[in-house]
C-alpha cells in the first residue's frame, strides 16, 4: 500500500468535468484512501451533497469509480454517487477542500502525512479515521499525526494551520455505503474543528457527537480491536456470547486502566468510541479483527490469516503495542497480554482462552 500510494501518487487521472454539476455553493471533502472505510466516508459525505474526492492508490481503481461509479475492489455492487470523483493526485484531491478525512491504514499514517504535510491546505479540518498503536514510534496516531506534520499542527494562542480531528465509534464500511442508521463521535482539542466536521459529515443516517477527549476517543477505537481477535478466537472455538459478553466487559475494563495511565477520562469510554465500538466489533463477523481471531481458531498462523481476510489488520500489531505500553506503566491487563502470547504465536487459541479464564478474578468494578 505504502510504495504504490508513493510512487503513484503523482499521477493524474482524467476527470470529466460534466460528471457532476456543480452548484456556487457546494463544499468540497477530500477522502485520502480508496480502502473500504475511506469509499465508505466518501459515500458519507456524498449524501450532504457534497463534491467529494477521493484519493486513490492506483489508477485503474480511479478510472472505475470516475467512469462505472464503482470501486473495483471494494464494494463492487455498490454504485456511488455522480458527486464522488476519484484521483490519484494528492493535489488535486486537497485543493480547495473544506475538509480532508484521512482513511490511511494506522501503520503507514505518519510517513503519508510527514510526506504531503506541506500540501494541506492552511486552515482546513484534517479528521483521521485511522485506529491503532503507531509500532515503530508506539504512539497513537494523535501523537504520531501530530508529530508528522511538526509546526502546522501545533495550536498556541491561534489555531493551528492544521486542525486535527479523530473520528471513531460503531460503524461497519459495509452498513455504511448501505445508509444503516449509525452514531459515531469526533474529538478534537480544538472545539471548532469538531463542530466542523460534525457539520459537513453528519446526515440523516450517519449522526456525529463531538468531544474533546481526544485521548480515550483514540484509545476506544485503537483497543477495541485487539479485543475483537481476543472474541473472534472464543467464538471460532466454539464458546458462546456470554464468553463474548465477558471479554467486552473486562477488556472495556482493561481498556479504561490504560486510557488513565495515558491521561484520558475514563466515562469517554463507556460512550460510542468505547464501549459502542468494542461491542459491535467483539461481536460481528462483519470486524476484520474477529475474522482474524476466528481464522487462528481455526488453526491458520497470523499471516495465513491476514492474507484470508485480504485486508489491514490493525489489531494485530496494536495487541503487541499495548502489551509494551502496560509494562512501562506497571499495568497488568491480562485479556490484552492473552491476546498479544496469541498473535505472537506464543500460545495456541485453546492456551489463549485458559489464559484468560485462570486469571485470578478481583472486586468488580468500572467507573471511579
């Protein structure tokens, strides 16, 4: 994904103009990344009629959603709307956009973003959709996104030239493009980007809640996936939802012991980025994540896995990352260390679920 988004990211594609007829007053959104979430948005933000670009890593892929309305590798039975357009031209997408949603997979996020930095326009909301636990710098991608586009994102006594925004929360990309009524939250340090992006994506199917926990907002999104392999795996085994029901319960509570220790707020996560987002993606097989896990359950290794589901993975590494970041704060999470010996190829799935149910239990507690 990386070098073919790089390497073909300075490539024009043909648009014609007459696609869409354009109004004086219509806002431009620009999506970076054709995957599933990133049509998926893009299909959101057409509904406010919007003109909305979406950024994508090849060309073929372009040619078929300016000309068929349909992306060829993601969706394939859904048709689009006239007002999508496609590129393969980082300019070109950002150039006059009210608002540029970032659907870039967590581990190459910052390397994208230090990359085209200087191509986003000033002043305009940057809202990331990416979950999970940057590897190589182990930071979340608020800090990581932060970081790659150094002094444009730094917020003084005036904005900041960037604006930052994290969207997370409940939403399958499938019920998505399929108007399957869904609440998801925005959170930013700066009130008015949230209020922003609230503004341009919320439709009558797709409703936006905003908060300024960007923490525990990231921590919900990025955790909850390790979790849902954590399922995936109790499920392909064979155990049933009150396992489920116990893992999203004490992970939510694993969860909010990091998300302390981290400096968030703790009642976040019993919102829509925490518990509304473990609970769907613990318990669909619509999660990437709880294929992932059933897929190990059924005996295939970590790579067989991932190349069955054909897709990112993002709790993958993030299970690893979590593991290191309960160490340094002398945390004990023993769903996520279960989990990570899993992934790791450390223990077997039947190991993984004696792990977690031979862990001595405690006073139950959550809030306070």
């Amino acid at each position: 994904f990386q070098s073919n988004f790089f390497r073909q990211g300075i490539s024009k594609v043909s648009i014609n103009e007459q696609q869409i007829s354009m109004s004086d007053n219509r806002l431009k959104v620009a999506v970076l990344g054709a995957g599933s979430f990133g049509t998926a948005m893009a299909f959101v933000a057409s509904q406010s009629n919007h003109e909305v670009y979406i950024l994508c890593r090849s060309l073929e892929q372009a040619e078929s959603i300016n000309k068929g309305h349909k992306n060829p590798k993601r969706f394939k039975d859904v048709k689009l709307p006239n007002n999508i357009r496609a590129t393969c031209d980082f300019k070109e997408a950002v150039a006059g956009a009210s608002l540029i949603v970032h659907c870039i997979p967590a581990q190459i996020t910052p390397e994208f973003v230090k990359a085209h930095a200087h191509l986003v326009p000033t002043g305009v909301p940057y809202v990331s959709t990416s979950k999970g636990i940057h590897v190589k710098s182990r930071r979340l991608m608020s800090e990581a996104i932060t970081e790659a586009f150094g002094n444009r994102a730094i917020e003084g006594e005036t904005r900041a030239e960037v604006p930052l925004a994290y969207l997370s929360g409940p939403s399958f990309a499938k019920e998505m493009v399929n108007k399957h009524p869904m609440s998801v939250v925005v959170a930013s340090h700066d009130q008015w980007c949230a209020n922003r992006v609230q503004q341009l994506l919320t439709c009558p199917h797709f409703r936006i809640y905003t908060s300024d926990d960007v923490v525990d907002v990231e921590i919900g999104g990025a955790l909850k996936n390790p979790l849902a392999i954590g399922a995936g795996c109790a499920q392909g085994l064979g155990f049933g939802q009150s396992t489920v029901a116990g893992i999203v319960t004490r992970g939510c509570q694993e969860m909010k012991t990091l998300a302390l220790a981290l400096g968030g707020r703790d009642e976040t996560l019993a919102g829509l980025s925490g518990v509304g987002d473990l609970m769907l993606t613990c318990y669909s097989s619509l999660s990437r994540n709880n294929r992932f896990g059933a897929a190990l359950a059924r005996g295939l290794t970590p790579e067989e896995a991932c190349e069955e589901i054909g897709e990112v993975v993002e709790g993958y590494p993030t299970a690893l990352e979590v593991v290191k970041l309960a160490k340094e704060n002398n945390l004990k999470l023993p769903l996520f260390s279960a989990v990570a010996a899993l992934v790791s190829g450390n223990r077997t799935p039947k190991e993984l679920m004696s792990k977690m149910l031979n862990s001595e239990p405690g006073k139950e507690r959550f809030l306070g």
